[in-house]
C-alpha cells in the first residue's frame, strides 16, 4: 500500500515540479513537497494559481474570523480566483473522521466568498467531504464549481449566500456524489439563499429515509437541475425564485414531495417520480407559479400527483399521472390562499390518466367544480387512451453507479 502511495505521490510531484512556473502548488501529507496542510499551500498561493491536494484525510482545522461567530475551517481561501484539485473523491477527503456534533459549532471544510474574505471565483476538483457542518460554505456572491466531489456525513454539502444578488453570482455542481448521513439528519445537501444562478448536473443526491428538509433548496434567480437521481429525504427540490427547470431526474421515495415550489416559472422536462405523497406541490398563496411539465413519468403515489394551494397558470401535457388514495390533483384544505379573480383554466391536456373513462377522471380532480374557493378549473379533455410508449419505459435510475 506504501509502495502505491509513493508511486502516485511521486507522479504529483512530477506533475508539480514541471508545472511549478505556471504557478501550481502541490500539498502531500509526508512532507516530500515541503507543503503538508492544504492551508499553507493556500497561504502562499496567488490569485488564479491552482493548487493540487495528494492522497489522504486532511482535519487541519483552524479559527478564522467571521461576520457573525469565528469559524473552525480546514481551507481559508482569501485570493480572488483559486482552484483546489484532489487526487479524487475518495482519495483526498477534507474533514473530520468522527461525525460532527452540535458542540462543535460551524466546523467547515472550505470557507470562501467575497464576504470578508475577497474570494470572487472558486473551483473545486476531485475531493471528498466528510464529518463537517458544511462542506463549502461560499459567501456572498461571485462564482464556485464542484466537479467530481463527494460529500458524507455532512450537516450541509454546499451552501452558498448572496446579499447582493450581482448578476454575477453563479454556482455549478457538477458530477457530484451526496450521501446520507446515519447517525443524524442532514438538513440540506445543497442550499443557497440570494444566488442568482445555480446548475446541478449529472450528480447523486441520497438523504435519510426521513429527512428534515430536502436534497436541493434554492432562494434566488434561476435554477437548473439535469441528469440528476435523489434518493430519500423530505423532499427533493424546494425552491423560491423567477424560473427553475428539472430536465431528466429521477425522484425517489421521498416522504412528502419531489418537487415543492412558491413561485416563479417552473419547467419539468422527462421526469420521473416514484414513491412519494405527491410528486408536484404548489406552495404558494397567491398563485404566482407559471407550470410547464411535460413528459413527466408519476408513479406510486399516496395522496396525488399535483397538489396545490393556489393554483397558477401553465400546463402539464403528454405525460402519465397517478392516483392516490383518493385524487390525482388535490387542493391542500389545510392551507387555503386566495383565490384567484380571474378563476383561470389549467391546462392538464393529453396526458394518460391511468383510465379511460372520462367520470373517473373528472372524480380524481379536485377544482372549482368542487369547491370554488379553490380559484381554478383543471381542463383534462383530450385525454390520452393508453399509457405514452417511451415515457413510461424510461428509466432514470442508477445515475449512482456513474459516479464510482
């Protein structure tokens, strides 16, 4: 095993050596480069160099001042743009060993951000997570990818806050593994507040069976979740912002709902969702939310497909709905918003019912025909006459294996 360390620690630091001029750092924990702790690297980098972390558990915890409480962190970063690249996910794991516990306050793998910290633009590469209370924290604005990190056994995976709302706030999380935590509920895996603009591709979401919250929750501008399987949870996306669109994910046993959103654009393209309460939920009291779902696969569910508060506008077309005990939409009693003046018509259009009578349809809807408070009619004619060929067959799952 030593002579396996060696041998690609010896391929690092070749890789170092030549690259050294192009302002490449390299940090070993025996000490061959001179640089043992990924902070030290980071302390003598400059801005855009690149810093390349070898094989190994790095737990160099150390206080940094902070706006609210000081923080214990393992990466500092202060440059303006740096880029931090492991010798892979499992490799190279930034942490703690032990799970973390509340005594231990915001213990952080990497604090970055333009808060206090003047860090604008931060790439990650190839690391794993484990033990932390989050595994990124990015502040206040600017630009941060992940590609190929791994998170466990963390609070928060990724969270990432903005005041600001500059255009230029952008996030990208891309073949990323999030596992769930055994010992004690994780709350979010990704959670931004005031970012402009996120995008979650070709990752690996997994929470508790019952978790606290969701796997994503997004408070800002635009959102993007593609290619992606979440697994467990209390929800899969909850979401707050103008537009958002899910294209290609899988949703899997989650406790309450796939998808929970308060407003804005909302596009659901060629999803499935499977095991659930109710795949779609429309948590909003003034009807703010603009629906566009197609080829949406919903199976397996205990109260209905789509539920709602205060229905928007949109439509939900060419895709296969379910039923729950009851209903296929469900208007949520318990939290009545207001009714819209202009009792609108939403458009639910060819899709496949799971019958062909048209009174059984008409009995799995909850709307206006029942009760008027609800503010809305659900227009289901036409309807499609057997299952869609090609929606129903396509399967999301196993994106996991992709990422081992």
């Amino acid at each position: 095993m030593k002579a396996i360390f060696l041998a690609v620690l010896g391929f690092w630091i070749q890789g170092w050596a030549v690259e050294a001029l192009a302002n490449t750092w390299f940090v070993d924990q025996i000490g061959e480069s001179g640089v043992v702790t990924i902070q030290e690297a980071v302390d003598l980098a400059a801005s855009g160099d690149t810093i390349r972390v070898g094989p190994g558990f790095y737990e160099d915890f150390h206080q940094v001042p902070a706006p609210l409480e000081n923080e214990n962190v393992v990466v500092h970063v202060t440059q303006e743009e740096l880029t931090l690249i492991g010798a892979g996910p499992h490799e190279t794991t930034i942490g703690q060993r032990i799970d973390w516990a509340g005594w231990q306050g915001p213990l952080r793998g990497i604090l970055a951000g333009s808060v206090c910290f003047d860090n604008q633009r931060l790439n990650i590469r190839d690391l794993g997570f484990e033990g932390v209370y989050s595994g990124v924290l990015f502040g206040e604005g600017g630009v941060f990818t992940a590609n190929n990190c791994r998170f466990q056994r963390n609070h928060t995976g990724i969270a990432a806050y903005s005041f600001s709302f500059q255009d230029a706030d952008s996030a990208l999380v891309q073949n990323c593994v999030f596992e769930p935590w055994d010992d004690m509920l994780s709350t979010q895996h990704i959670w931004t507040n005031g970012w402009n603009y996120l995008s979650v591709k070709d990752s690996f979401l997994q929470m508790q069976e019952i978790g606290i919250t969701s796997q994503i929750r997004f408070e800002g501008k635009s959102l993007l979740v593609e290619n992606c399987e979440m697994v467990d949870g209390r929800a899969g996306i909850v979401l707050a912002c103008e537009d958002a669109t899910t294209r290609n994910v899988y949703f899997n046993s989650q406790e309450f709902y796939g998808v929970v959103t308060m407003g804005g654009v909302m596009t659901i393209q060629n999803c499935q969702v499977d095991d659930t309460r109710s795949a779609l939920y429309e948590n909003d009291y003034e009807g703010r939310v603009r629906w566009a779902v197609s080829g949406l696969t919903v199976s397996n569910v205990s109260e209905s497909t789509l539920k709602y508060i205060s229905l928007g506008d949109g439509y939900i077309r060419n895709s296969i709905l379910a039923r729950g005990e009851e209903l296929v939409v469900k208007y949520d009693l318990f939290s009545k918003g207001n009714k819209r003046p202009d009792f609108p018509t939403f458009d639910m259009t060819d899709n496949w019912w799971g019958t062909t009578n048209a009174d059984s349809i008409k009995a799995w809807i909850y709307d206006g025909v029942d009760d008027v408070d609800t503010g809305v009619l659900i227009d289901f004619e036409p309807f499609k006459t057997e299952p869609l060929v090609g929606v129903e067959e396509t399967s999301l799952s196993g994106f996991k294996d992709l990422f081992r």
